[in-house]
C-alpha cells in the first residue's frame, strides 16, 4: 500500500470490527494434552508483557532458526548441517508454544480486541511460509523443482484456504489432525535430521527407486486431500449470509480470484523463464511470492472480520508483474536481481500494510499494539476473585481462575478449551 490510499478501514468496516466476535471450533487430538503446559507457561509470563509481543517474538525465532538452515543451504539441494536441523525444530516448537499463549495472556491482562485475532493470524500467515520452507530446505527438495513448488505452494494456498471457509461460515474450524498435529510432524522431521542428519531424506527406500522425502509429500497429499474435502464441503454449503452467500454477502467462491493470482503467476514465471529462476533460486523465489500470499491472507482474514468484500487487486503483485514483464520483453535485466527487487517490494509493501492496519485500528479503539495500560492490567490482576468462567464486560470473553491452571468453566467444551487463541485488546 505504498501509493495506496491513506486509509484502508472505512468508518462502516471499524465499525463491523468493533461487533466482530471470535468464533472457533477445535476437535485437535494433541490440543488438550498440551493445554498444562501451555497454562504452566502463561502462568510464568509477566502481566505487562503485551499477547502481540509474545506472538512477535515466537514468529521472530521461528524465522531466524529457519534462515541458519538456508543460509547452509540456500538452493536446497544440498545437505544441512545436524545442529542446525534441531536449531529449527527447536525454533518451531517455541513458535508454537508462544502462538498458543498469547490469547491465555490477552485474558489474563484483560486485553481481549479484534487487533489481536487479525496480528496472530497475520504472524500465523508468514510462519507457515518458512515452516515449509524449512522443511523443502532440509530435504533438499530443490532437486526436484516441481515437487518443491507443489509441496510449498499447497502449504501456502492451504492456509489461505482455511480461512476462506472462515470468511464463508464464520467460524474457524480445525479438525483432529491439523495445525498442533502437523507442526509436531514437523518438528519430528528435524529431530530425525538432527540425529540421522539431513541426507536421510535422500536415502532410497527398499530398491524403489524412490527417495524417503518422496513418501513424507505422498504422505503430505494425503492430508492435503483430507483438509481440502473438509474445507470445500463447508464453503460450498456452509455460507452464513443471504442465499449461503459469505459473511460480507459476497459469493463463497470470491476468494479463489486473489489465491489464483498469487498461485498461476509463480507456476507461469517458472515454467516460461529461459534462465531457470526458480530452478536456480528456488527458496528465494517462494519467498518472495509467498510475500504476496502472506498479504493477501491477512486481507481476507480482515474482511472476514470487517464482513466487508475482499479486494482482488494488491500493490503487492506489482513485484511478480515485473518478473512477468521482464519476462515478456525478452528477459531484458537478469531475473535474478529482478527476483530480489520483487521480494523486497513484497516485504516493504507488506510491511508498510500492517503499519497502517494497527495503528488505524489502535488509533479507533485508543489501544496500542505492543504496549499493556495499567488500568487494564490492574483490572485483570483483580479478575481471578470472581471465579472461573467469570466475562469480562469488555472483552466478553472468559477469564481463566488461574494463570496456571487449565481448569474452567464447566460449561465451556473442550473445543473452546483447544481455541485458546481469543481476539486481542493490547493496551
């Protein structure tokens, strides 16, 4: 939004995000198992220590560790070395720990808003692309391009697709094998790579033919095709608004236009470029359309919360555009460096975005996004008085009895225990 307009929130989207309320539903496996720990961990955390914080540095971890393992092998056909493959998993798990506290802190500080929901899923959107891109990096999946791109835009489109369906019911729906499982997949990756070393991805399996990481994406289309069932068969018939129209009372289908021009434009640029671009710079190259991807998630994640139409248009594909044009005049600069002022364009614009979402949101709600008020965090140090289950008039969400324990109100299920990840007010 570089040259975009100065406001991107009309007054009746600020005023649909004010009525938003966050509607989850979990049905994890591994979710309640893992909700002492995450209760144990919240308990240990400070009370001015502001959720967009926590959820900021876990994707900031994730991030670092998942770079050391590209910086050793930045075209992923190579091997990485062992430490470096449990630094990530290591990485990964922080990540996740901190993203399933930062709601348990939003109630413990009193400081439950719509900013929060959107900034978790906005860290949420980037992670994934270098969970994926960790994962291409460790196998050396580089050596089989197509299935590098198959497997890292899937992830990506996978995500965005989950929250399609949330724009279409309302609701954002996990099922039992999903986010927390495929993460603790993840992670066992990079501990076997760290014990075995990052070549046993390469090792044949029983004269096959066929490599090990070959079985974890066949593995992993399995899954994909499980997700896509469930996710389809609720935004073909699951629609909220008038005539099973989404909830901003657009088409159920609206959403696949921005998907298609992030996903057919990278297939396109890599099939077409004469000097293999991809091929030759194939995490750089993901990186920089999962950018794009990454804010155009956010985008419908906002309209879903604002019950407002979703935008096909974005600066942000004006970086892909030049590869296309350079492309089309006969590759007249290198797409090497062309790639790279993509990226950074996709970064800044992206950047530049979330700058102008937080601080119109804070500046509507009189909040701040890295910061805790004391009126508000004195207010949740008296909360634990009233009992378990007790709503905050403001935020209208429960309060936990204890900061460490995972008790709670009989009456709440156990699938709103496992979406502990509430709309944020940061104070």
């Amino acid at each position: 939004m570089l040259f975009g307009r100065e406001r991107l929130l009309s007054p009746t989207q600020l005023q649909n995000l004010d009525q938003h309320k966050y509607s989850c539903q979990s049905d994890s496996v591994l979710d309640p198992y893992m909700q002492p720990w995450w209760n144990w961990l919240v308990g240990r955390c400070p009370l001015w220590l502001a959720p967009n914080l926590i959820t900021l540095a876990g994707l900031a971890v994730n991030i670092a560790t998942t770079l050391i393992l590209v910086y050793y092998n930045p075209d992923a056909k190579g091997s990485t070395p062992q430490w470096a493959c449990l630094l990530a998993g290591l990485g990964l798990f922080i990540y996740q720990s901190l993203d399933a506290i930062d709601g348990k802190q939003a109630r413990r500080t009193g400081s439950s808003s719509p900013l929060g929901e959107l900034f978790d899923h906005g860290c949420d959107s980037v992670s994934v692309v270098f969970v994926v891109v960790g994962v291409a990096t460790m196998t050396s999946m580089g050596e089989s391009p197509m299935m590098m791109f198959v497997v890292c835009f899937t992830a990506i489109a996978l995500f965005y697709i989950a929250h399609w369906q949330t724009f279409v019911s309302g609701t954002l729906k996990f099922g039992k094998i999903d986010v927390t499982e495929e993460q603790f997949c993840v992670i066992s990756l990079y501990v076997i790579g760290a014990i075995f070393g990052s070549d046993i991805w390469n090792m044949e399996i029983s004269n096959t033919g066929y490599k090990l990481k070959v079985m974890l994406v066949v593995m992993g289309v399995g899954v994909t095709v499980i997700h896509l069932v469930g996710s389809f068969g609720i935004i073909l018939t699951g629609g909220v608004g008038k005539n099973g129209s989404s909830v901003a009372g657009t088409s159920v289908l609206s959403p696949s236009i921005p998907l298609a021009l992030v996903v057919v434009p990278a297939f396109v640029i890599y099939r077409k470029s004469l000097q293999h671009v991809y091929e030759t710079h194939p995490v750089l190259y993901v990186i920089a359309f999962a950018t794009v991807a990454s804010k155009v998630t956010c985008k419908l994640v906002l309209a879903h919360m604002t019950r407002s139409e979703l935008e096909y248009s974005d600066s942000s594909m004006i970086g892909p555009a030049m590869l296309f044009l350079n492309q089309y005049f006969n590759t007249y600069f290198q797409e090497y460096y062309v790639l790279w002022v993509c990226l950074i364009w996709g970064l800044v614009d992206f950047l530049d975005y979330w700058r102008k979402i937080c601080t119109e949101i804070c500046d509507h709600m009189g909040i701040y996004c890295f910061r805790i008020k004391q009126q508000s965090a004195a207010a949740a140090a008296a909360a634990p008085a009233a009992g378990p289950g007790r709503w905050d008039s403001a935020a209208k969400v429960p309060l936990l009895r204890s900061s460490r324990s995972p008790s709670r109100d009989s009456t709440e299920s156990l699938r709103e225990v496992a979406c502990d990840t509430p709309p944020r007010k940061d104070t």
